[in-house]
C-alpha cells in the first residue's frame, strides 16, 4: 500500500473509474449485441449512439469506435440482404 497521501487518492480515483468504465463498456457490448439480435433501425441507433458517447468519453479510443461501427452496420447489412 502507498505511504504517500496523493498517491492513495490515485487508488481510489482509478478504482472508481474503471468500475464506471467497466459498467460502459459492458452496456456496449449490450446494445451491439442486441442490435444484431434484433436487426431494429432503434437497437442500431441506440448501438452506434453508445459507441459514439464512449469515444467522447474517451472510454474507447475513437478509432475503435469507427471500426466497432463499421463491422456493426457490416453485419447488418449483410443480414438485411
């Protein structure tokens, strides 16, 4: 455990921010599941709307929101076909 006093509020900052970055994360995975399940235009608009707040957030890097999006409206897509 650290003795000094900032470094133990960098614990508990950091353990808070992955727990909420860990429940984001896990809603994504979520809605992207859901909106292939369902192939509806609202699931994939709640999807990409999630994927884009996360980026914002810088939860996901923006370039991994892109490429989320892309294989999501791929697959759906295909699916529509």
């Amino acid at each position: 455990m650290a003795n000094i006093k900032s470094q133990k509020k960098r614990i508990i900052t950091n353990a808070k921010r992955a727990e909420r970055n860990k429940a984001v994360k896990s809603e994504l995975r979520t809605r992207v599941k859901n909106a292939v399940d369902t192939g509806s235009d609202d699931d994939l608009r709640l999807a990409v709307k999630r994927i884009d707040k996360a980026a914002t957030k810088g939860i996901i890097h923006p370039n991994t929101a892109a490429r989320r999006k892309s294989r999501l409206m791929k697959k759906l897509n295909a699916a529509a076909k």
